[in-house]
C-alpha cells in the first residue's frame, strides 16, 4: 500500500497555507538557523545559534476546526523524564568548539563527533563514561562526519573563503569554496588534515561505499539548494557528487562523476511539500549494491553495484504528509526502509496536538522485489511544548536479529526507541526526554554503538544512555559504525 493523499481535504488546505506563510516570510530562514536544514533559499547557511522556532512559522494546521485547548506537554518544563534507557553520563560542550553539535560515527574505542566548529574525538574505553581526547578546529557547517580505517570525511555546506580549518564564512558568489575536508586519523589523539575536494552545491552530507575489493572508498555528496548567482551552485541541480578515495593514497581524493538522479527534474514541489534540487542524505548498503537516497521531495532506491555510476531504481513520493525528505535506514536485511521528514528543517515545534500523528514523522515502507510499498508512520508518542522544536532526525538501527530497532533523535522531542518489526504497527519501547529549557535545540543524532546509546545535542555536548537489557541482550557489536554506511549484523 501507499500513502493516500486524498484522506485530508482541511489539511490540503492548511499545508497551502503554511506554505504560503513560509514563503511569504522565509521564516524558517531568520528565525531557526544553525540546525540541521539551513533552509537556504540563496544557499545561504544562516550561522546565528537560535534554535527557537518563530511564531509566524508555526502555521495552525487545522484552522477549519473548532479550536481546542492545547494539553499539558508529557515532560514539564525544566524537567528529564525517561522509560527504559538510563543517562549515564553526559560531556558538556565546554572546550574549543562552541558551535551546533552534529553527527556522531565510530571506530574502535572512539566516537567522532561533529560540530560546526570541526569535531571532537572521545575516547570509549570506558564506555559508561567517556571521556574527550581531543578538538580539532576546523569550522565549517554542518561537518558531519564519517570514519573508514585511517579516513575522516567531514562536510562543508558554507562557502568559505578557502579550504583551510582557519578560513571564515564569505558572501561572494564568485570566490568561495565547499565541499568535503579528508583528515588522517591513524592517531585519533592528533588528526592530521590533508586533503580538500570540492563539490557543486557544497557537501551538506556525505556517505560512504567501499570497493568490493577495499582498496578504493567511494563518498557519495549529498547536496541541494541551488542558485544561478553562485558559481559553483548552478541550476537545475538533479545530481550527486561522487569522490573516490583511495585508501593508500588518501591525498590522491577527487571527485570522479557527478551522475544526474533525476533527469526529469525530480517533484516539482507543491504546498509545502519540497521540490527536489539535489538530495539531503544517502544511506548506503555495500554488501547488498543499494542505497536509500532522501532527495527533498523524492525518496529513492539506487543500485550502486557500479559505485562510480549509481543508478535510480526506484522512486516514491507523499505529498499528503511528506515535506522534506531527510534521512533513510534500510533495517538488517533490506526489506524495509525507515525514511524520516523534516518537516520545518528542525526549527519547527511538530510534536504538539495540532500538528498530530503523521506530520514530521517517519515513514516505514517494506522494500519488496526492488519495489517500495508504503506501511505505516511513526512518531514520537509524547506531546511537547510549542516553544521545544521537535520532529524526526537522524538514527541508527539497534543490531538484535530477528527484530527491527531503532534509535533516534528528535531534537528537543529527546531520544525515542522504536520496534518496526511489524512494520504496519511500529511501537516505542524506551524514550528519554528533557524539557523545555534544558537544552539549546536537542539531540541531533542519537546512535547505538556496541552496548550503549550516544547521542550528541546541539548544546548540551555528548550524552551515554544504557537501555533496559530486554531491549538489547542480544545486541552484537560492531568495530565500527557510519549510519549512513549500513553495515550486515
């Protein structure tokens, strides 16, 4: 089955109108930057740290309706609520970098931990308490980051005057650079920078494919939002950016195709529903030859069997309850897909009654003969404030055979746990959660990684989360984890 986009005609209406609030305003732009989607209009990355969602972006969905009085949120403000995972610990963001927390990757006894400001690398040795063995200053929005062996890809989606870590932000159209920065972490106390690869549009997001034979990574770029005033942005921008890095010769990294995903375009956008210039994230499965892409207004499967020359296999769209496509997880055996909507770009407060079940959620379609088939939402359970901006981010599967788990983060909404094993009936099983006023934005990415949940908020710094042991018992461990890489368990 498929969503069915006929079921809501006051809702049709309504997302015409917040739309048209949006674009009116661009409110989205001024008044929630700095955290996932910089909704850059002009590929623009507004940098200013204001995660508070604005009033005149927040539309009243079902204003056809009798109005009704909101109800208290789940989690008061100023407190921590949880069920079934415990907080361990937690590193405050109190060093060099100061700027929004990003994504989180693993190697070894390490986490990398991106920041706009460069990343921080924590030792895990003790994993209930980890500790931070060094920054590294590179800014540079968002640098997420991704780790193979001796390898750290960083993304740059801000034009920079260069590629150096001590470059700033410019404004020229003409004489800038982004793309993704590869630093050597053979000595995860000391990463050394070594090399730049420019990108069209910038890297926003960056994904990882390994030859079949290991000697050569392959990154696909992930970007979006182009603008004829930029030189290296041009319209229409239907493509990914595909790096090849050697693994022996890192330094050798160059951009070797820049293959077009949509040569009709892609969804051409309507309401608020997203049209798609470029994809946000990509989400590969190396050992299957396929990758889940989150294009904007597109969802997509891709076979990567040629990793020089992925190829569009298959495409679905909601534009009932879809706004911007996001993120993808393929669960353990690639028979089903977790696409999740970011509806708002993150600055958005969906998790309130008026926004209801469907809005800013995932979507878990069952990948059946090459085919997707819609099965069913989910969302975060619990009712937030509308001043706590909520919706659904990025997550990493929980590796227990036989069951779908996954964690994920919410932004403000904290840190849920999901079982989608019966993928029409998706169910949360542990959550943690703070209220309004204890974090500056959220969680970003919250990630399992052999034992222990680490989830890394835009302000609050590195939180350690262990969960009920009849959650994950039979969890197996991993040498490394890239979220956005898939890996069998």
């Amino acid at each position: 089955m498929r969503p069915n986009n006929h079921k809501h005609p006051r809702r049709r209406a309504a997302l015409a109108t917040a739309a048209a609030i949006l674009l009116a305003g661009s409110a989205i732009s001024a008044a929630a930057p700095a955290l996932a989607e910089p909704a850059h209009p002009g590929h623009e990355d507004p940098f200013e740290h204001n995660h508070q969602p604005s009033e005149q972006a927040q539309p009243k969905l079902f204003s056809g309706q009798q109005e009704t009085a909101a109800g208290e949120p789940d989690v008061a403000p100023g407190e921590t609520e949880s069920s079934n995972m415990e907080l361990l610990s937690n590193i405050p963001m109190d060093g060099t970098l100061q700027g929004t927390g990003s994504d989180l990757a693993f190697e070894g006894n390490y986490a990398y931990a991106g920041n706009y400001d460069g990343f921080t690398v924590y030792d895990l040795s003790n994993p209930k308490e980890p500790s931070k063995l060094t920054e590294v200053y590179c800014p540079g929005a968002q640098n997420d980051v991704s780790v193979y062996g001796d390898i750290l890809i960083a993304s740059v989606d801000a034009r920079m005057v260069d590629d150096t870590c001590g470059s700033e932000r410019t404004s020229d159209p003409e004489n800038y650079w982004e793309g993704i920065r590869v630093f050597d972490i053979s000595d995860p106390a000391d990463p050394q920078y070594i090399k730049s690869v420019e990108t069209k549009c910038g890297s926003h997001t960056n994904s990882m494919a390994p030859s079949k034979n290991g000697q050569d990574l392959y990154v696909y770029v992930s970007s979006y939002s182009p603008n004829a005033a930029l030189a290296n942005c041009q319209p229409p921008h239907d493509l990914i950016s595909v790096v090849k890095i050697p693994v022996k010769n890192p330094t050798a990294a160059a951009v070797v195709s820049e293959p077009n995903l949509f040569p009709d375009g892609g969804y051409e956008g309507g309401g608020w529903a997203s049209a798609t210039s470029g994809c946000h994230d990509i989400t590969t499965y190396a050992k299957k030859d396929i990758a889940a892409g989150a294009c904007m207004g597109d969802g997509i499967i891709m076979d990567i069997s040629d990793r020089e020359n992925p190829v569009v296999t298959e495409r679905v769209r909601d534009t009932e309850n879809f706004a911007f496509w996001h993120s993808a997880t393929f669960n353990n055996d690639a028979t089903k897909v977790v696409f999740t909507d970011e509806l708002g770009g993150g600055g958005w407060a969906t998790c309130t009654e008026e926004f209801g079940p469907e809005l800013g959620a995932n979507a878990i379609y069952e990948l059946k003969g090459g085919k997707l088939d819609f099965a069913s939402y989910y969302k975060i359970p619990r009712i937030n404030t509308e001043n706590e901006n909520c919706v659904a981010h990025n997550g990493s599967l929980i590796p227990v055979k036989g069951k779908d788990l996954m964690v994920q983060s919410w932004y403000q909404g904290g840190t849920s746990v999901f079982d989608f094993t019966d993928a029409e009936n998706p169910k949360e099983v542990a959550w943690f959660d703070r209220g309004e006023g204890l974090s500056g934005g959220g969680t970003w990415s919250s990630y399992y990684y052999n034992g222990y949940v680490y989830s890394n908020d835009l302000s609050v710094g590195l939180d350690t989360f262990k969960l009920d042991s009849a959650i994950d018992a039979k969890a197996k461990k991993q040498k490394e984890l890239n979220p956005q890489a898939q890996r069998r368990y």
